[in-house]
C-alpha cells in the first residue's frame, strides 16, 4: 500500500531526500589497525529516545574492527538503522561521536545544511509518515529491511524549497515548536511513569505486608524443604529440534512465550524431564525477566526452557494460588539475586532457599481470597496505566504529523 499524500501549505513540497541529503563516505578500520574508534551499531540506539547510548557504544581497536564496521560518521549525521524500519533505531549523532564509524546496517544521511536543518530531516525520519513509506519497501522474511536507495528515494514535506533562506527559517521555527511540545510530553510521560513505578510498588508493599505478619504467627519454610515443593528445571533444545507445526511436544522457550505462544518440538534428543503441567507455578531464573512469575498452562502438559523452573507445590501443603501471590510480590528481590554478565541468572539454590510462611491450607484460601481482589484493582490499574503510556505515545507522533502538515 502507497502512503496517500496530505496536502500541503502553499510553497512546501514533497521532496525525496536523495535531494538535501548525501550518503557518506567509508573507512575500512583494519587499515590503521593500531588506532581506536567508537563503533556504533544498531544495539547503541535507544529507539524511544532517538539517541545513542553511550554505555552501548564499544571503543575497539582498528585491528579488531567488526567486518560491518565501515561507514564515517559526522555530526548532526542522521543514522538509520534499515533492518526492521518500523522500530525506529534512528539517532542524530552528537559531537562526541564526530569522525566515528557505525554500522553498514545504517543509511546514514548527511544534510545538505544549504536547505535543510538536520534536526529537521532527523524529525522528518522518526515520523510515522516516512516509517510508512518504507515498510511496503521491506524484504526478507526473518530479518525485513530495506536498503539505502529506500530511504533516500523516502519523500517529506519542506517548506519554500525555492527560498533556501525563508525555509531554513521556517525548519528552526518547527524544529523549536516540536522541542517545546516535547519538552511537556516528556513530563507526562514521567508522570506516568512514576504512576506505574507506585503502581508496582502497591502490590509489593501489599504483599510483603500480609506475608510478613503471616510469618509472625506460623511456621515460615523454604521452597526446597521436604514436602513443600517440587522445584523442576528447564531443559536446553537446540534450534534444529523446533517446528511451527503442531507435532511433538509443546515447548516453553522463554518468559516473553508466558500464555498462548508456544513453540513445538518435532523431535527429542535427550530425555523429555523438564515438564511443567497445570498447577504448577512457571518462574523466571534466566535473562533480564528473573523473578517474573506465572502460572503454567492449565491445557496440557508443556516443556520449559532453562531460562524457567517449574514449581510443583504439595497440595497438602501449599497451594498453587498462595504461591503464585506470594512470589509475584516479590520481583524487585529476586532481581537483587542475579549473577553473570552475558545472561544474568539464578541458581536452583537460590530458588529451593526462598522462604515463605505457611499457614494451613484453609487459612492460605483466605488469604487467597482477598489477594485475588487486590490483584484484580492492581490489574485493573495496570491496564489503565497502559491505555494511558500509549496515549502518550501516540501524541508523540501526532506531534511530529502536525508539524510536517505545516500545522504547528
């Protein structure tokens, strides 16, 4: 589908930006293999704030450099990233950053500041007109992208292309007026950003209130005590052994696969042990969701990944529902225990040491009961505050819609 095309103010234009902006020029690293640079590459851009993450960019040395390290940039450069477009990995490369090198992965722009602003052309990017422009271009099923010739043939309005000096004007003027909104939009969104922080923060509080005056008054165990749980880890499948279709055996590969998204496993090549089955509480000990927590699918026995251990509570001792509130109350803790840099995880210990109190069952039901009300407003809360940050979002856009209808 081809983007329709909204009309104009009289003397703006739409322009491809093959026509105010340049590729830039390339440097092979290895050819002054003792000197160091900074590489960027698409993992360095945070692609809500359209910047560069400095923590993310490597200093590496000329000998060293990555086969994709080739493209110089400048600044007020326009870096694109053109694999997926629609997730936005753009920046606008500061000074700090001047005579770097980033990735053949990017288009980088490079304005011709004769007739048009950068910042300009950086906004120009990130709106949803340009992004809709080139998602019809992309290819490749597993990895979409489009190509450098995509993005420079992608049009934009610019005001009084025939008057360099009036156009010019006239981007500071909007560029200004989308700082501006910004600036109050950023507020919002960190407004609303507390308000989930608070959010979570209630159903910890919550938690952690009602199970330590439980622990005051009966016996408080671990999860790896004798009859209180059955603490199952995940098991490691190779790619090979996956299929879409529905044969072999239903397999958990991750927190995010939490619900209905399962892969399949067409064949086994080692011993099928790490099983989950209804009741069971699915827990995270793998990646950046340690301590997420969800029940296990109530449809069918399923195979869990080593990022998950499964927890088999003793239903004459524990129930299910108690441990599932006890633990989803306690997130911010089980992040604290993480180890390892590459894929910070925990340990089967650290989860068999995990204490709770453990009143009889009847008394678990109640507490249950009235948790379940708690987490249902929590929940009801949650949806809010999300309807709410994507609310936000779409101002952000239409912030950047307006100024290039001339609008602002």
């Amino acid at each position: 589908m081809v983007m329709a095309k909204w009309s104009l103010p009289e003397g703006w234009e739409w322009l491809p930006v093959s026509t105010i902006a340049c590729d830039t020029d390339r440097r092979n690293p290895k050819f002054t293999s003792e000197e160091y640079f900074d590489y960027i590459d698409i993992g360095s851009i945070d692609n809500q704030t359209g910047q560069i993450i400095a923590e993310s960019v490597k200093r590496i040395k000329g000998a060293d450099a990555p086969s994709r390290a080739r493209k110089v940039i400048h600044t007020g450069d326009i870096i694109f990233a053109t694999t997926r477009p629609y997730l936005r990995n753009i920046a606008l490369v500061p000074k700090n950053y001047h005579n770097q090198i980033c990735s053949t992965g990017f288009c980088v722009l490079r304005a011709n500041e004769e007739r048009v602003v950068p910042q300009y052309l950086y906004n120009a990017t990130r709106s949803t007109f340009f992004i809709d422009q080139l998602i019809p271009k992309q290819r490749g099923a597993s990895y979409p992208a489009v190509v450098d010739t995509d993005v420079f043939a992608t049009e934009f309005p610019i005001p009084y292309p025939d008057d360099p000096e009036h156009s010019l004007a006239e981007q500071r003027r909007i560029i200004a007026r989308i700082q501006a909104l910004s600036a109050e939009l950023m507020e919002m969104q960190e407004l609303k950003r507390q308000i989930i922080n608070d959010t979570e923060n209630l159903l910890e509080a919550t938690v952690t209130n009602v199970y330590n005056q439980l622990g005051k008054v009966y016996q408080v165990v671990s999860l790896g005590d004798n009859n209180v749980c059955q603490i199952i880890p995940g098991q490691h499948i190779m790619a090979r052994d996956y299929s879409e279709s529905p044969v072999g055996i239903p397999y958990i590969t991750g927190p995010s696969d939490f619900g209905d998204k399962y892969a399949q496993i067409s064949k086994w090549t080692t011993n099928p042990k790490a099983f989950c089955q209804p009741g069971d509480i699915l827990f995270t000990v793998k990646g950046s969701g340690v301590g997420k927590t969800n029940f296990a699918p109530q449809n069918s026995n399923c195979c869990i990944s080593r990022q998950i251990m499964a927890l088999r509570p003793n239903p004459q001792n524990l129930l299910s529902d108690y441990l599932f509130y006890n633990l989803s109350g306690r997130f911010r803790e089980f992040q604290s225990l993480r180890q390892g840099a590459a894929i910070p995880g925990i340990r089967k210990e650290h989860v068999e040491a995990i204490e709770i109190p453990l009143p009889p069952c009847e008394v678990q039901k109640n507490i249950i009961a009235n948790l379940e009300k708690i987490y249902s407003e929590i929940s009801e809360m949650r949806t809010i505050n999300e309807k709410d940050r994507e609310l936000l979002d779409q101002m952000g856009k239409a912030i950047l819609t307006k100024a290039f209808q001339g609008e602002l």
